[in-house]
C-alpha cells in the first residue's frame, strides 16, 4: 500500500511521510574484482587426494552431485549453498576461501 507522500512527495495532513533507507553498498573484495574461487579449487583438490576421496564420494559427504564438486574444482561458478556445503566440509572459514583473509589471520 502507497500513501499520498509515496505518490505525490508531499505528505498530506494526518499521514505519515515514508523515506526509505538508502540501500546499503554491497561488500566488494579487496580487489574489486568478481568473486575468485582458485582458493576453494584448491583446497578442494589438496582434501580429496588426501583423503582418497571420489567426486562422488565428496557429493555424497557435501549433498552435492558430482558434476557440481567437479565444476568447483575447476574453479567454475557454483551456487551459493553449493559453496556453503563445501565450506563445512573442507572447515575452513568463507573469507579465507574468497582470498579475502589469509589462513591464521
């Protein structure tokens, strides 16, 4: 629902002007740069060699299909709770696997 401010920017007699809050600027990597996943590739690769662990096996630990393991090893987009699963599966914290913190930091 919209009041007379909203419409015509003025609030009339006995209503309550609305301003809303001015949209907040998104978190931006220190580079500036799209979002860069060769970290979370990497320590994907280093877990499952050390561990001998399949795609599907990985898949099966993270509720991921294997073809989504695979494309996020190979540093490719995946979805959000994509990365959020292999997160909690590799323990490591989301600034560290998007380069914006170094490990032990």
């Amino acid at each position: 629902m919209t009041t007379a401010s909203e419409t015509s920017g003025a609030a009339l007699p006995g209503t309550t002007e609305i301003t809303r809050p001015e949209p907040s600027a998104p978190r931006e990597l220190p580079s500036g740069a799209p979002v860069d996943l060769k970290i979370l590739a990497i320590a994907m690769r280093i877990a499952r060699e050390r561990d001998a662990l399949s795609a599907a096996e990985v898949g099966d630990r993270t509720g991921l299909s294997p073809q989504t393991i695979q494309r996020a090893e190979r540093g490719q987009l995946i979805e959000l709770r994509a990365f959020v699963a292999i997160r909690l599966w590799l323990r490591i914290d989301s600034d560290v696997l998007l380069g914006i913190r170094e490990l032990g930091s």
